[in-house]
C-alpha cells in the first residue's frame, strides 16, 4: 500500500524515565498557579497523588484534589469533578492514573472551560473557546489516553460511550514514570496491557492509517508484547514494565493518527451490557477480529509483518497466560443475546475505520466465534 497522506502534528510533551514525576512542580509551574489533580482512590491511596500534590506545593502552586474517578467515568463522574474544580477556581489540570482519571480531567476541562454538557462535545472539534492546560500523569499502561486528545465519558443514563475529542483537550505534557506503574494489581496490568496490546494492533490495520501511525502502532505492539509476558512472569521487573508504559503511550499516538477498530466496537456493548472489564472485553474479541481481517491478503501481510506465526492464536495464548477469559460465555452471554450486542457494535463509531466494514451479521458471526 503507497504512504497515505497525513498531517502530523504533535502537541503533547513527552517525559519518559524512571523518577521522572519528581519533575511535576518545574513543569506545572510553567502553566500555571492552582492545580486541580484529578485521580481514583487507588492511587490516592498509594501515595501518588499526595507525592505530586508535596512537589506542586514546593514550587509555589495551590492545590486541590478530586480523588473519586471511578472506572469508565460517566458524565455524572464529570460533574463531580468540575463542581470542585470551578469551586477552587483551578487554572491547571493533572490527571494523574489510569484512563479513567484522565479522561475524566478531560472531561472536566470541556466543561470548565466551554460549558454546556458532554453531549455537546460529543465527536471531534466541538469546543470553540481555549481550554486549560493539562499534565497527564499515566500510572497503567493501557489506554494512552495521555497522547490523546479525546476523552471517552459515558452517558449516566444510557450507558453509550461517548467519544469527545478537540486538539485543545489534548495534554500538553505527559508525564511517564515507570516505577508509578509496578504497584499495579495484577488484574490492573493484564487488562490494561491487553488495551494496549490492541491499541497497538488495531491502528496498525484500521483504513485510516498512515506511515507515521504505522510507525508507533508497530512499536507498540514491539513493546507491549514483550513487556506484557515478562511482567506476567515478574511483576516487579521495572524495565519491562518501562516497555508497556513506553509502548501503550505510542498505540495512543497510533489511536491519535489512525483510530480503532471493530474489536473496540464488539467490546463497548459487552461492558454496557454485561459489564465486562474494558480491557477484558477488547481481549476477549481480538483473536476473533484478526481473523476476520486476515481474510483480506493485505491486512494479513501487515498482521505477519509484526509477529512471524497465527497472531490470533498468539493473543488467545496471551490471554490463557494472563487467566483472561476467552470466551464470552464466560460473562453470562447466550446466543439470544448475539444479535442485540451485534447491533450496539454496529453503531459504534470505530467499526467504521475496521479495515473491513462489519454487518450487523458479521458482528452477530464475531460474537458466536466467541461463544
């Protein structure tokens, strides 16, 4: 395939290396005077956010913290958090943890600083008035929401993801410190690396793809793939877990430059439905959308190009050795349940970049195959 046209235009700052969030007060103090740190309580819990609330107040600036993010944060998550941050009168953003605390600092920022509701936002390019500055401070290696300038919300009522995206939204720095990663739970670090690992073959193939996403999106897959099974075998191997950090921030600069695929639009419905893990529900659904791809001779010559050998039995391996389940089943899922899940699949808004553009049938066939 000859290079497809592409504008590459980077806006966020990357900081990668060991200790690296120790930089945060040098780096916020250039943006800004109040910062709002927005994270879960898992990682307040940690220490994190308390550790980068001390080095902030070192450098002179005020700080307030929403520590309540809750996993695939809704509009109401949202709210929340833009309650305190106008409270506090903020004038810098630090999402500081995993997907959902950036997205949710996103999020907050949309609303903040152009108001409205996230429906208003809803699709690419909708804010008309300057955003606040945002550091992105990832602590998983899965989303890459911090080289992204979309932010992923649900509807409180209707559970439908909403994918809300402008360049002012993205971070103008992200932040990437290995040794924030390795507290993560086991059950963190499998699902959010089997995001990643999708991420990465997802961008690779999608019909939007260029030479420069091409270029992260392979490694990416580099990285992940060697980080994910040394990290599975050692969870405190610090350099694997360097790689995923590293190689999941490239398949969101991939995402950013190519966008996603169908095995992202079969996975939406199975955590609006079923309530499937994210990440789960993405690596669930991989080895049955590579091999619908496959079927067309181009895409499988990319597909050989990243690993020599049956990648989707590769990825269902990877799933056996991270005790993730491989069929739908698993989740209580029954054939009845097929064609509604197909339609929800349908319509969301990656399948139209899947290299082949699946029916309401071919989602129903993806479903079944992993029954």
């Amino acid at each position: 395939m000859p290079p497809a046209p592409f504008d590459y235009q980077p806006r966020t700052r990357l900081i990668y290396g060991n200790g690296t969030l120790a930089r945060i007060g040098e780096l916020a103090r250039d943006l800004g005077t109040r910062a709002l740190i927005v994270s879960d309580p898992g990682i307040v819990k940690a220490g994190y956010v308390d550790r980068a609330a001390a080095l902030l107040r070192e450098a002179g600036l005020a700080v307030e913290i929403f520590g309540s993010v809750r996993e695939n944060p809704s509009t109401e998550d949202v709210a929340a958090c833009v309650e305190v941050a106008r409270a506090f009168q903020t004038d810098l953003i630090i999402g500081l943890g995993g997907g959902s605390s950036m997205d949710t600092a996103k999020g907050c920022n949309f609303i903040l600083t152009n108001g409205g509701r996230m429906h208003d936002y809803w699709g690419t390019g909708k804010a008309t008035k300057p955003m606040l500055p945002l550091i992105a401070i990832p602590t998983t290696s899965g989303t890459g929401s911090e080289c992204q300038s979309y932010a992923l919300i649900s509807d409180a009522e209707t559970h439908v993801k909403m994918a809300c995206g402008d360049p002012k939204a993205a971070a103008k720095v992200a932040i990437l410190d290995p040794e924030l990663s390795v507290s993560q739970p086991q059950r963190v670090t499998v699902c959010t690396g089997m995001d990643a690992l999708s991420h990465a073959l997802e961008t690779a193939v999608t019909n939007k793809r260029t030479s420069i996403s091409c270029l992260f999106s392979k490694e990416a897959f580099r990285l992940c793939n060697e980080g994910f099974s040394r990290v599975l075998k050692n969870p405190n191997d610090l350099e694997a877990r360097a790689m995923m950090l590293l190689g999941a921030a490239y398949a969101g600069t991939a995402i950013e430059n190519s966008m996603l695929g169908a095995a992202h639009s079969c996975a939406n419905p199975l955590t609006a439905k079923f309530h499937v893990v994210h990440g789960e529900a993405v690596g669930v659904m991989l080895p049955h959308i590579i091999r619908f791809n496959a079927q067309d001779p181009e895409i499988a010559a990319v597909y050989a190009s990243y690993f020599k050998g049956d990648l989707a039995a590769h990825m269902a391996s990877l799933l056996e050795q991270a005790a993730m389940p491989t069929a739908i089943s698993h989740y209580g899922v029954k054939e009845e349940d097929l064609q509604g899940l197909a339609e929800m699949a349908a319509k969301q808004w990656t399948a139209q970049f899947n290299p082949r553009v699946p029916s309401v049938e071919d989602f129903v066939a993806l479903y079944r195959a992993a029954l």
